[in-house]
C-alpha cells in the first residue's frame, strides 16, 4: 500500500462516519411529528408539545449545520496539507519531540475551538435561550471555555508528555506504560473527580437536614448502602434541566442531586431516582465499566503500537518525518471504525443496565414515583418521545422513555 491509497482510506473512513450518522439523523427526524405513545399521552399538554417538536426541530437543523461545517473544514484541512502546515511550524521553534508535540496540538486544539465557539455560543445563547434553558451568562460561558483550557494544558499536556518519555525510552513497549499510566489516572479521577475537578466549575454543598435528607437515609439504610455524601450542585447556573448522578466508590461514594432537580421533582420521587442510581451501584455497574474501559484502552494501544511509529502514517498526512503526534492522529483515524463498533457495544450493555437499574429501584422502593420523575424529567427538557429505533440503537446510552416505563410496569 501506498501514501496515497491510504490518504483515501481516511478520505472514506471520514466520508462514510459522516453520511452514516447522517443517515440515521434524517430518520430519526421523521418521526419528530409521529403520534406520541398512548403510555406518554400525559407528558405533554398540546402546548407543550408543540414546544417540544419546535425545540426538536430546530436542535436538528442546527446540528446538520454544524455537521456539514465540520465535515467540510475537516476535508479541506486534509486535501489542503494542513497537518504538515501545523507540523512544520511546530518544528519552526523546537527539536525536542515533547514541545513538537505540545505546539502541534495545542494549535489544532486553539483553531478547532476557534471554529467551534461560535456554535457553541449561538446553542446556549439562542437556541437554549429561546426555549427557556439556559441559565448562564457570558461571564460564565467565557470563564468554563477558560478553565476548561487550563485543564487540557495541564493535564493533557501533563499526560501527552509523560507518554512521549515512555515511547522515547521503552520503543514498543511504551503501551504496557501508557496503560498503566492511564489506568491510574481512571481510578484517581473516579475516586477524586468530585472533590478535586467539578468545585473549578460548581459549587457543592452537603444537602440540609429535612424531609429530603430523611428519606434518603432511611432508603439507604433499608438497602444496606452505606451513604455519608449527599451533595447539591447549583447546575440552575447554567440550566433549567435536571439531573443527578452517583459518582466514586469506596468510601469516596458520593450521590450529587442538581438543585433543579430539587425543584422539579416531590420527595418520593427524588428517592426512586437515586433508588436507581444506588441499582447501578449494588449490581457493580460501576466497576464494570471501569474495567472495560481499561481493557478497550489497553487494546487501542496494543494496536497503536503496531502503527505509531510507521512513516506510511505519516507520509500518507504529507508529512517526510515520521513522530509520535503525527502517528497518533493517523492512527486514530484509523481506529475510529472500532472504536465506533465498541461504543455501540458500550451502549448495548448500558440500556441493559439501565434496565437493571430500574429494576433495582421498582424492586427496592416504588416504581410508580420513578416513572412520575421521569416523564416530569422528559417534559421538563423537552425530549424526544418517538425517536427512531435505528437511531436508538446506535446512539442511545439508555433506553427510550416508553421502553423504560413499560419495563417499570411489567
């Protein structure tokens, strides 16, 4: 195989990934107008719905917009040589492979950011605005885009740099110490994301003594979990929606409750989605995917070390001098494919453990008050309702909300 060949194989590879999910969009936007379920007839009043189908509607226009923007800029930096342009200028200030590959990346995290901001910002500011959403200000978009900067640099480039250092001095077994790398980088985040990461852009308070507090204890202790972090997070800053999630495990475990979701949902209700999160716990969700996770990464870069260092990778991207971030990128084009068959596998084992989790919930406290939360939650965030099962399959973490009560009332 030449250069050549296999700078169409990522041509194809982009293409396809592209017309794919495009595919599946434009299904799943002819069922924005289906008849809603007779089981969700009580979701929605017909004003409503009629808000929800033009929040729908409108989020899909604009996500064919920006998927064409992007498919296109990322064809013309292909065809226009612009890995090279960004490598060559990488090299203009430096020899040494590890700033090489912090310049290169760092302009091509800059000028993505660039393109997509405006997005970004026209999604929240309009779109999220129009609708009722949002919630932030300028200062607080600005000032998350600004933290969440300063994180890449530091941990990224704090990570990118440390595995350079295992491929300069290990060669091909530089995998076996970027796994355990990031294996524990996985636990300590796990364990510590809470305390350490989300105070840089939320403010988490312990939830006060009361009838919430209460019921939370006493479902805990009737399912023998042990529960001392209970947490409220001001996610209305930003949002209207709700949401709440377990984090950690241990005696790290903490449940965070969005302080919307406090205003949105009754007690009892309130306990029966934490009922299901507490499910994800007990059946060891949790940890299976942790471990999944790591044995996906620690196969990604078996592979990668069969290709990183090849100059047909590097040469098919117009580049002479074979490296270890041009490698990367090649590579990660190439393994898209797989990594796209895993997510899909990924979510397959999610929607089952959704089920479970529900289960769990139903079986544990009452599933009528976790079938109340979630159609308040569905209206509430203006979902979708009749999505199409194509579109389900392939992008949807969880099951559908009609899935999901019919389980809950079988």
């Amino acid at each position: 195989m030449n250069s050549s060949i296999l700078f169409y194989i990522f041509i194809s590879i982009l293409l396809i990934d592209f017309l794919f999910d495009m595919y599946l969009t434009f299904l799943n936007n002819k069922r924005f107008d289906d008849k809603i379920p007779e089981k969700l007839a009580d979701v929605y009043d017909e004003e409503a719905y009629k808000k929800s189908q033009a929040y729908k509607k409108e989020n899909a226009n604009f996500s064919t917009i920006t998927s064409l923007f992007s498919i296109s800029i990322t064809l013309l930096f292909f065809f226009l040589e612009g890995f090279k342009l960004v490598d060559d200028f990488a090299r203009s200030f430096s020899n040494n492979p590890i700033l090489i590959a912090l310049i290169f990346f760092g302009i091509m995290m800059l000028g993505s950011d660039i393109l997509s901001t405006p997005f970004s910002y026209y999604k929240t500011f309009v779109i999220e605005e129009k609708f009722g959403f949002n919630k932030s200000t300028k200062k607080i978009f600005w000032t998350d885009k600004l933290k969440g900067w300063l994180m890449s640099i530091v941990l990224g480039g704090g990570i990118l740099s440390i595995v350079i250092l295992f491929y300069q001095f290990t060669a091909d077994y530089f995998w076996i110490y970027t796994w355990i790398l990031i294996a524990v980088f996985t636990v300590f985040m796990n364990l510590f994301y809470a305390k350490l990461i989300v105070p840089i852009f939320n403010k988490q308070i312990p939830l006060e003594d009361g009838e919430l507090k209460t019921a939370i204890e006493n479902y805990a202790q009737k399912v023998g979990f042990t529960l001392q972090n209970i947490f409220v997070i001001d996610g209305s800053k930003r949002s209207t929606k709700a949401n709440a999630y377990f984090s950690g495990f241990g005696s790290q475990k903490r449940i965070t409750l969005y302080d919307t979701l406090l205003n949105d949902l009754e007690t009892d209700e309130i306990v029966a989605v934490l009922a299901h999160e507490v499910g994800h716990y007990k059946r060891k969700h949790i940890i299976f995917n942790l471990i999944i996770s790591l044995i996906l990464t620690g196969f990604m870069l078996y592979l990668l070390s069969f290709f990183i260092s090849s100059p047909l990778l590097s040469n098919a991207l117009s580049i002479s001098i074979p490296s270890f971030h041009i490698g990367l990128i090649a590579f990660g084009i190439l393994y898209s494919p797989i990594s796209e068959i895993t997510g899909l596998l990924m979510n397959i084992v999610s929607r089952k453990f959704e089920y479970q989790a529900d289960d769990f919930a139903k079986n544990t406290f009452d599933g009528k008050f976790l079938v109340s939360s979630l159609k308040k939650l569905s209206k509430n965030s203006l979902s979708n309702l009749t999505p199409h099962p194509a579109y389900v399959f392939v992008h949807y973490s969880h099951p559908t909300l009609l899935q999901r009560i019919e389980n809950l009332e079988s």
